[in-house]
C-alpha cells in the first residue's frame, strides 16, 4: 500500500487579504484613538458658569449618565485596544474561525 503526501504549500497573501488587512487596522486604530479621546475629554471637562450673580460648577460625575458615558468610552478604548493587538499578533495565521471571533468581539 503506498501513502502518498500531500504537497500542501503555504497560501500567499494576495492583494485583497493585504487591503482587508489594513483597513481593519486603520479602522480599529481610528476606532481607538476616537474612543480614547472621547473618554479623555469627558474625564477632564470642567465648566463653570454664572447666573445671577451665581457660579455653578459642571462636571462629570455629578450626572449619572455622564458617568455611565465616561466610563463606557473608558471600556471601549480598552476592548478596541485589545482588539488592535490582537489584529497585529494574529495577522500571518488569520483564518475564518478568528475572523468570526473577531466579528464577535466587535458586536
């Protein structure tokens, strides 16, 4: 009985992978650095305004859905940033399984 080896080769990036490639990296990069500034300017913004004669300061965490807002911008960064290493370590082995894992993530 003879056995006969596949000769499997190593599937070339062509130039459609390449460009889907780097759109999902400069997408998540733009998705990163939008998250990171929302959740900054939140954190930092500090206003104060005068009526009658009356100063009232505004901040962040005096409203609970500005705290809810701050804190889910804060989330966003970290899973998007994750998300963006994770782009960059599985870029040589990417497969359907981790495109879906990926599609996943991004729900």
């Amino acid at each position: 009985m003879e056995i006969k080896e596949a000769n499997v080769r190593a599937k070339a990036p062509n130039k459609t992978d390449k460009f889907v490639l780097a759109t999902q990296i400069c997408l998540r990069i733009a998705a990163t650095a939008t998250a990171m500034a929302a959740a900054w300017v939140i954190f930092t913004a500090n206003q104060t305004v005068e009526v009658l004669g009356m100063s009232f300061d505004a901040r962040y965490s005096y409203s609970p859905a500005f705290k809810f807002f701050a804190y889910a911008n804060a989330i966003a960064f970290g899973f998007s940033l994750m998300s963006l290493f994770f782009m960059f370590f599985a870029r040589h082995a990417l497969t359907a399984t981790i495109y879906f894992f990926f599609f996943l993530h991004d729900l």
